[in-house]
C-alpha cells in the first residue's frame, strides 16, 4: 500500500519548493515510478489530508492492491487536491489494516512533507503496530521533509532531532528511510522501497537510505 501525503502544506510555494509545488513534482516522480514497479508488485493507494482546512478529516482507501496499479495511482493523485492537516498515524494503520497485516506480511509505503500534525503518535503506534503484525514493513520516504519546529514540545519529535518523527515508522518494523529532495530522488525511492530498483545508463543522483 501507497500512502500519499495530501496536506496543504503539499500545494505550498516557498523558497524550499521553487516555481513547483510539491504535489506536482511528486506526482511527475509517481508518474515515472509506477510503470516501473506495477509488473513485479500489485498496489494499493491511500492518501490523507483532502477537506476542509484545518481539518484531520480526509483518510482516504483509493482502492487495495491491484495487478497493473500504475495508470490508477496516477489518476487518483493528479484529482488530488491538497488541503487539510497531516493523520500519519491512522493513515498508516488504515493501510496496514487494508492488508490484514496481523495475519498476512505487508508492506506500507509512506510518501510524505512533513511530520503528524492531527495527534497521533508515531513512534507509539509503530511499537505497538510491530508487535502485532505477521510480518510488516513500513517504509517512509521524506520529500523535501524536516520536523516542524512548532511540535518542539513532543517528547518523539525530540528523538529525532532534525528529522521528522515519521521515521519511527521505518525505524520500528525494518523498512527504509529516504530523504529526497528532486524529483530524480523520489523516483528513486519509489523503486527501491517498491521493490524494483532499476539502474540505468548513466549517473544517478545520490541519496542516502537508512536501515536501523
């Protein structure tokens, strides 16, 4: 399962950002990833945050994991529109349920901006999620994420210094964490923790992944 970050801070132009916003540079990666990945793996899509703003409303199952996902992932996240606060962890958790995952091995990829912002726990909930799963994975890919300075008072978000707190869900149940920052990162990401890695004729740029 995909799960995809559909905040507002996600149609945000800032000097981070550049001329782009986030979601559409995210969508361009998704669009080169997923044709590269739909033969070897069947996805599912969730995404969060469309609704009202402010709102923590907007949890979202697009559909389970499905044989040649590509073309419907994509149509899915270009109707996005972001808006909305940030659910990490019930976002997770609905995924992982879509998959049975007390019972069955999952594999949740998470593609963020930024860190919970609608209460949850995530390093709380990926313990407790770990210690419940057959066999889950949860891997988090950061885009152009950093921890948000006003959650200075969260004992978790404390842990990780500069990172953002969605580690924890990586670090918890053996998945990757992967810091992008261009679109050629993200593509990138999305193929290793998709299972697919492809190397093609030339360089490609450097991204550090983290295994704890």
């Amino acid at each position: 399962m995909i799960v995809f970050d559909g905040s507002a801070s996600m149609a945000e132009i800032t000097l981070e950002t550049g001329p782009n916003t986030r979601i559409a540079e995210a969508r361009q990666a998704m669009a080169q990833a997923m044709p590269l990945v739909e033969e070897v793996r069947r996805i599912g899509l969730l995404t969060y945050g469309p609704g009202p703003e402010g709102s923590c409303e907007g949890i979202r199952l697009r559909f389970p994991p499905i044989d040649m996902a590509a073309d419907p992932v994509i149509e899915a996240l270009d109707m996005l529109d972001p808006n909305g606060l940030t659910p990490l962890s019930a976002a997770v958790e609905e995924a992982a349920e879509v998959m049975a995952y007390r019972t069955q091995p999952a594999i949740v990829v998470l593609v963020t901006d930024g860190n919970e912002t609608c209460g949850g726990t995530p390093c709380a909930t990926s313990r407790r999620m770990a210690e419940a799963a057959a066999d889950l994975t949860i891997h988090v890919i950061g885009f152009r994420a950093a921890r948000d300075f006003f959650l200075w008072d969260n004992p978790e978000q404390q842990e990780f210094g500069r990172d953002t707190v969605a580690k924890c869900f990586a670090d918890r149940t053996g998945g990757l964490f992967v810091s992008t920052e261009t679109v050629d990162e993200l593509v990138d990401a999305l193929q290793a923790t998709l299972g697919c890695l492809v190397v093609g004729e030339g360089p490609r740029p450097r991204i550090e992944f983290a295994r704890l």
